[in-house]
C-alpha cells in the first residue's frame, strides 16, 4: 500500500482556492452516503473504539501522534486520513479502497478533487466528520489548497477545535418551540437543536459561505425543520423571538477584521456587546441565551456586570450567570501572537496601547448564561469558576437554584432549616493545627470543592466536624442542635444565622440542599 503524503499544502506549490467545496446533493445521495458511513464504521463510536478513546477531544489528528487509522487500508481509515486528516492519498490507493459507487457517490458531491500540484493525488477539499449522531462539513483545520491571496476572511470554522468543543458541549439541550444559533459558521448547534430538543431552528451567519455550509449540513443529515439564513447577527430574523439563543461569537482582539470568524474588534467584544444588546427584542420570557467566548476582564468591573449593562436599558429583565474558564494577560496574549506570527510588531504596539487605556487585565475564558425571567422578581447576577468538568446540565442546574432563592424571604429560611443537607463528592478540607502542650489546636480550616463547580474559602473551626455529618440523613435544625450539644457553637447562635450561613455555603455550592439537588454525576 502507498505511504500517506502527510506534506504541508504550502510546500507543494502554488495553492488553489475552491469557491464551490460540495456539491448540495439529493436526499436519495445524503442517504447513501450517511448508511455507507454507518457500514465502513465512520461513525464516533466505531473511531473512538479504533482510536481507544471516550470522546472527539481525545480523537488525535495524524499530525499531532495518532497511531490508529493511520494507513488507508479500508474504507474507514481512508475517509478519516481525507476528511479529519486532509492528507493527499494517491488515487491509486483511493480506487483501490473504495467500489466504483462509491466514488461516484462521492464524486457527485464534490468531495474527492486531484490535488493541485500532483493530480495523481487526491485531495478532500472540506473537513466532513462524524460528529454526535450527525456528520458536520466544514473548512478544515489545516491544509486548505487556497489561491494567491491565501485563506479566504470567510473560512467556516471547524467544530473540532477545543474551543467549539466546548461550545457544543456546553450548550443546553432543553425542549424549545425556537431556537437560534448567531454566528453559526458551520450551524453545529442549530443543527444539534433542530435533530434533538427543538421544533425549529435557525443558523444565523453573516457570510455565504457559512450560511451555505449551515444549509448542507441540515440536507446531510435529513434535517428538515432548520433554516440557515445570511445577514449581520438579527437583521435576517428581525421581528422574530425565540425560546433559546446561543452564541460563540468572534472574540479575538483585532484593529482590522482579518477572518470573519475569529476577529471580534478591538477589545474583542465588539460582535458580543451587540449580541447581547439584542437580547431585549429577540429573547423571549422566560428564554435562555447561551453564550460561550472570551471577554477582557477590566479593573474595577466584573464580568458579569459588564455583561448586565450590555443588555440595556431592560437588563432589569435579566438573569445573568456566569462560568469562567481559563484566563492570560494582556502582555501574554500579544506576546504569544507575535510569537506565532499572528500580529505585526506595529500592530502589538496600538494593541498593547489600547489595552493600557482600556484598563485590560486578563482576557478571560466564560460560559454564559442569560436568562429573560418570566414573572416579575428580583433578578440574579453571579459568577462562579469552572472545575474543568463542569456539563451543561449543571450550567443549567445554576440558572435555576439562583433564580429560585433570589426570592426566598422569612417563611423559605424557616423551610430550610428543616431541609437535609449533603457534602458534595469531590470536597476537600484542609486543617492548620498547632501543638499546644500536649494538645494539637486547630486554628484555621479551608473547604474546596470541584464539583461541579471550583471554590475555595475559609471556614468556621467548628465546620469540619460538622461537615463530616452531612450525609443527607440531617436536617439544618439537626446539625445546629448537635453543634450546640457538643460545644462547637455557643447556645446563642441563632437558627436565623446559622440558616444564613448554610444559604451561602450552598449557593458556591458547598453543600447540597435537598430540595435542590445537582445534577448526577456521569458513570
């Protein structure tokens, strides 16, 4: 068998930019192509057996040292070396591989073209990948066979990346009457909404090209109740509202637009502020936006409150919940810039100025979530930082609890001390103890949890005893009798403080109240 050409495209001559990169098949053509995949095996669970691994985050690239599926010895490993890879693969070998059908089949779609330079060579010109139960098209990562001026502004993004990962993953995936995905760029997640929990969707981009690599991604997969639609963020689905809104919009700071996907203004927020801005006519109550970027974190405003004003003179109508993520400094990320030839020298100058007068700290990771309330009450603005694991039914699980106690008065406080309550699995405590004499002494006792969420703080000397007890069998009422009984807490202590105390453990989440419990954790 022939050795796969793993050669970089800007090595092997002049580049060629393909205009029309799929051809809109039939439904009869989508339907044989989906069961060929699901026969030769190119389906997530067949390659994540093959590749030994649980989820696409861990599915390697050839680039990057995967092992598996590395020579095109059947149709499997030959559709993931052209689709996930982008190798060129000698037409010698492809014909050998694939039956005469299958050729045309794939032929009829545009998805097999020569390679510029060796037209003895095969070449994909989309990514097109299992992904979920649904197959994704989009640009590929790397070795794009592009013309003269290099990769297009428009390029779709690819849902493989780490940071759409996330985005997908992240998304909640509740039942809605409408859905719709701004910045769509491949329309993963509309099309995810339009397969799953939605009645009808819609991919929203500002280019052609996304909006038709939206549109086939829905033929492809039999998808009928979607629509993809072109024009800047609203103004194609302008009068429109909508249970659920999703965004990952582009976020990279940038003085001039280079790539449509990526380049989010100056300070990076120039798309999110308008986004978030629309929220007030699109969103309807009750609704749920969703949205995953990063935003700059500026001295002497939080997040979250930069996000509460975007939303305008109706942010009173707003939930507001935030999840950070990772985080880098200013300086760190034009450094790493100019490190990897992303920004000029010129342009580091009047970024890092910017960033000066601006009082940018940290760009910073977040999950989002912004919810229109349905009734009239006290709204929720709040932050809390990711423990990495952290799912999108737990994003959602947040939502509810902080948009529920916000209106707790006398009468739910005196509910809760009746409430049982848990530590949660995953919990550390650590204790600082002094030998005193013959007696060791605690002097100070720090919990921190990962689960689902990360916290860490002080606590009283008294909490780790108590906190060995909570085991979902006692009540708040309990605990505080037996504290008082065992001389940790003096009998003056309050059910109305103590109440309190436990309020603010919960809402990290330290401790797990019974009426709210966490989601499951995954097996």
């Amino acid at each position: 068998m022939t050795a796969v050409d793993t050669t970089p495209a800007a090595a092997l001559g002049p580049p060629r930019w393909a205009t029309e990169p799929f051809v809109m098949g039939t439904a009869e053509q989508f339907a044989r192509l989906r069961a060929w995949f699901a026969d030769v095996g190119f389906t997530e669970a067949d390659l994540f057996a093959k590749a030994n691994v649980t989820s696409i985050a861990h599915f390697k690239s050839l680039e990057h040292g995967r092992t598996a599926l590395s020579t095109p010895t059947d149709a499997q490993s030959t559709l993931v070396l052209l689709f996930i890879d982008g190798v060129r693969l000698p037409w010698t070998t492809v014909r050998s591989v694939f039956s005469r059908g299958e050729l045309e089949l794939l032929n009829s779609l545009g998805f097999l073209q020569s390679a510029v330079v060796d037209s003895q060579k095969c070449v994909a010109p989309i990514s097109l990948f299992p992904y979920e139960d649904l197959f994704i098209a989009s640009d590929r990562l790397s070795g794009m066979e592009t013309v003269g001026k290099g990769v297009p502004s428009d390029l779709v993004f690819s849902p493989l990346t780490r940071e759409t990962r996330q985005f997908v993953r992240l998304m909640p995936r509740t039942p809605c009457e409408a859905y719709l995905e701004m910045c769509a760029g491949s329309g993963v997640a509309a099309v995810i909404a339009a397969k799953h929990f939605a009645k009808h969707a819609v991919a929203a981009d500002i280019t052609e090209r996304s909006t038709r690599f939206a549109r086939f991604n829905a033929a492809l997969n039999a998808i009928d109740n979607f629509a993809a639609v072109q024009g800047d963020l609203y103004q194609p689905v302008a009068g429109q509202t909508f249970d659920m809104i999703s965004a990952h919009p582009p976020y990279v700071p940038a003085q001039e637009t280079e790539m449509v996907f990526r380049d989010g203004g100056a300070d990076g927020e120039q798309i999110t502020r308008r986004i978030v801005a629309g929220l007030s006519d699109a969103l309807r109550p009750g609704g749920l936006f969703y949205l995953d970027c990063v935003v700059t974190d500026r001295g002497g405003e939080r997040i979250e409150d930069r996000l509460r004003r975007m939303l305008g003179p109706d942010e009173d109508e707003f939930d507001v919940v935030v999840v950070r993520h990772g985080e880098t400094t200013g300086k760190e990320f034009i450094a790493s810039r100019l490190a990897d030839g992303r920004m000029s020298p010129e342009v580091s100058v009047r970024q890092r100025d910017y960033f000066a007068r601006a009082g940018i700290e940290r760009l910073v990771g977040i999950t989002s979530l912004i919810q229109r309330r349905a009734s009239s009450r006290p709204v929720v603005t709040r932050q809390h930082a990711s423990s990495g694991a952290v799912r999108s039914e737990d994003m959602l699980w947040l939502v509810k609890y902080h948009s529920t106690v916000v209106t707790w008065g006398r009468a739910e406080k005196e509910r809760l001390l009746d409430s049982r309550i848990r530590s949660l699995p995953g919990t550390e405590l650590h204790t600082r103890s002094v030998l005193q004499g013959d007696a060791w002494m605690q002097q100070s006792a720090t919990i921190g949890t990962n689960a689902p969420f990360a916290a860490s703080a002080a606590c009283p000397s008294w909490f780790p005893e108590m906190l060995k007890r909570c085991d979902g069998t006692r009540t708040v009422r309990e605990h505080l009798a037996w504290l008082r009984a065992s001389g940790l807490v003096s009998d003056s202590t309050s059910e109305n403080d103590f109440a309190t105390l436990i309020r603010e453990l919960a809402d990290v989440p330290f401790l797990e109240l019974e009426e709210f419990p966490l989601p499951p954790a995954r097996m």
